[in-house]
C-alpha cells in the first residue's frame, strides 16, 4: 500500500510571520512608550527585539551568535515581519541589558487579553482531570527555578557557588493559562509571594498549592474572602482535633477530622480540615496529610484536588524541556527576565494555535513541527491539520511521572 505523502497548502507568508501576527499590530511600539524602551532604541527597534527571541524560543539558539547568525541568513523573509531587522550581536546584548523586561511583561498579558477575546473558548478551556465535576475556576499555584551560570551570581545567588532564578506561577487548570507570573530569585522562600500570586482571586474559586506557600494568616484570609483551598500540611504542625468526620467508604482514606492549631496567638483560619490518605508515589504506598478549609468536600474530591496541582509541575516541565529556558543570551537580571517573558509569549501563541486547529497531539509535537518549517510557505493551521491526523490517543500535556494517585481513578 502506497504511503500517503503530505502536502500542506502553500502560502504567500512563512511560518514566524503568522505566528507574529497573533500579536496585534502597533501594540509593541505603544508599549514601547508606555514603558520607555521607545527612547533607548536606535537602529534596533522594539519590533525587532520582540521577534528576535521569538526566533530564539522558536529555534533553541543556544547563544547571541548563534541567534545573529541565523537572522542574518534570513533577512530577507525576515524583513517581510513588520520590517523586523536583523540585530547585530552587540546590539541585542545591550538590548536585553538596557531595556525594561517590563515591556516583555506587558505585552504577555495583552496577548494573552486579546487572544481570549479572539476565541472565548480558548480562555475558558475545559474542565479536565479528577477535578472535572467542580464548575467554579481552580488555580494552582508553584514556583519552579532555572539555573543560570555563575556570571549571574551578583544578584541571583542561590547557594555558595550556584545562581538561580525563580519563576512564581498561579496556572489556571481549565485553560492552563497563567493568570499571575513573578520572576524573581531563588533566595526568596515561596510564602512570601503567597499573597500576591492570591490577590485578585475571587470569592468562590479554589486554590491549590504546595506546603512551602503555607502561610496561616494568609490562609486565614483566604478563608475570609470566601476562597477554597487545598494544601499539605508540615510534618511539625502542632495541633489539636475537635471532630472527627464521617468515616469515608474508601480504603484509601485513613483518617478526616476538624482540627484547630495549638497556638492560640498564631493568625490562622478558625477550623482547618485535616485529611489523611494512602497514595502511591514511585510504586510505593506512603500517607500524605492534606488541609483544606472546605468541611463540605467528600475526603475523596480534596485528595482528588490536590491532585490536579501536579498539572503546573507538567506545566513547567513542558516549557522548560521545548522552550528555551536551559541556554539564556545574557546573565543579568534583565536578560533573564526578556528570556523568561519572551517563553511565555511563545508559550501562549502556541497554545493558541493549538486551540484553533484543535490539535490532539503532544505539546512537543507541535512545537517541533513549527520549528522544523519555521521559515517555509505553509498556511500554518492546515500544516498541523496535515500532521495531526494520525492515529491513537495523545494529551496537549503529558502526564507527570514522579507522583500519581492510582487509588483515586
């Protein structure tokens, strides 16, 4: 039997124009002079170094040459992108040096904005996983660090001889969009940004989040503004109980009782949930303590919960292992955080694409496709149309490997 070749349709754009046409027009250039950066270029304009780590997400340069190198051998197409330049090695160092990330930032989220008013349904997603009957929106929060090189070491020091910087994240679990994004160092413990990843949460939402955010008072809050949340608890926490629970049919389920902190001068919620299960990591059964202050969920739908939160941690190891996160173009601080910014940017157009072609393979996939015809003449949606017809049963993420809860299928 003869193998069926595929032919994409041809277009008169290549595949970088279309997907820098996703940004909307003159929104870089009014950044620009929102945030300053419009008075520090000269030869090099924002556009420009807007698309240029664009290309470096997009192609893995692992270095300024590398990248200027190959802008340079497309200039001509490249010039077809709004009249995008091809930047000289000292210029896109100064660039990423000078310029304000803010403008990086700012433009994420407008993107992001405008996108979702493009396509209501690409903000909204899909309720997925264990926690599909909950209708109201679920936010997880983490943080993950990427490790720099030892020139960065006079602002991001982590430990004697290593640098890092820390990227905080509230992901939203039905889009997996991120609805709040700090970047900052690794010195920095994760509860003291709790507050501010939580802020513009809204009454009736649940957040999901590791115990290194624990904070009592801001869990206390939480409570307050009518916020659901679901945690783990720390091994020293003293407490003492004052109900038990219904007992739960599940084998799995070891003990569900209302529990009040022994402290009585330490700010924290009035009645916190402790929920004790078996779940398997690694193949092994082992215990795991989760707090809630919700006393109406079944002890099922809060392991269930916490269980979703393993979503951002496939999160970051998607962006991490297919965008450009591993080589950065410079060691500063603001080098880091265009670099960080600009993957996020890519992160998003790309998901996007994937929403309009209602793409069923892997987020690498796709990723490596674009990257392999970045430069050609293909209508970009019928290409993945092309390439997203085989068989079988793929997921936009994978799922993660290191934890799992077999028990609550």
């Amino acid at each position: 039997m003869k193998k069926k070749t595929i032919n994409p349709t041809r277009s008169q754009f290549n595949i970088l124009r279309q997907i820098c046409n996703l940004i909307p027009p003159h929104e870089v250039s009014k950044i620009a002079r929102e945030t300053g950066v419009e008075e520090q270029s000269r030869s090099f304009s924002p556009w420009s170094h807007i698309v240029s780590l664009l290309d470096a997400q997009l192609t893995h340069c692992i270095g300024l040459n590398d990248l200027c190198d190959s802008l340079r051998l497309h200039s001509g197409p490249l010039s077809t992108i709004r009249g995008a330049a091809v930047p000289s090695r000292n210029g896109l160092s100064h660039a990423n040096r000078q310029r304000s990330p803010q403008m990086a930032e700012q433009l994420f989220w407008r993107v992001v904005d405008h996108l979702s008013v493009q396509s209501p349904g690409f903000a909204a997603g899909q309720r997925r996983g264990p926690a599909f009957r909950f209708k109201m929106p679920i936010h997880v929060v983490d943080s993950t660090t990427l490790e720099l090189v030892a020139n960065s070491m006079d602002w991001a020091k982590h430990r004697r001889r290593k640098a890092a910087a820390k990227t905080h994240m509230r992901l939203n679990l039905q889009s997996l969009l991120p609805g709040f994004v700090i970047v900052g160092t690794a010195a920095e413990h994760d509860n003291q940004r709790a507050r501010e990843l939580c802020a513009d949460l809204k009454s009736g939402e649940i957040a999901l989040f590791d115990k290194g955010y624990v904070d009592f008072e801001h869990l206390r809050d939480l409570d307050r503004r009518g916020i659901s949340w679901v945690t783990r608890a720390k091994e020293n926490m003293a407490y003492h109980v004052v109900q038990k629970m219904p007992e739960s049919k599940d084998g799995k389920i070891l003990r569900d009782e209302v529990i009040v902190l022994s402290n009585p001068n330490q700010p924290a919620p009035e009645l916190l949930r402790r929920v004790v299960a078996l779940v398997e990591i690694d193949g092994q059964e082992r215990e795991m303590t989760f707090l809630t202050n919700n006393l109406a969920w079944s002890p099922r739908s809060v392991a269930d919960l916490y269980r979703c939160r393993w979503q951002i941690e496939v999160f970051f190891k998607q962006i991490k292992q297919t965008l450009q996160l591993a080589d950065f173009l410079g060691h500063n601080a603001n080098a880091v955080r265009w670099q960080v910014w600009t993957a996020l940017l890519t992160y998003v157009l790309l998901r996007y694409l994937s929403h309009l072609s209602k793409w069923a393979h892997s987020f690498t996939r796709l990723f490596t496709i674009l990257r392999a015809a970045l430069w050609e003449k293909y209508d970009l949606l019928n290409l993945l149309a092309c390439y997203g017809t085989a068989g079988g049963s793929f997921r936009n993420l994978a799922r993660p490997d290191q934890a799992y809860f077999p028990g609550f299928l």
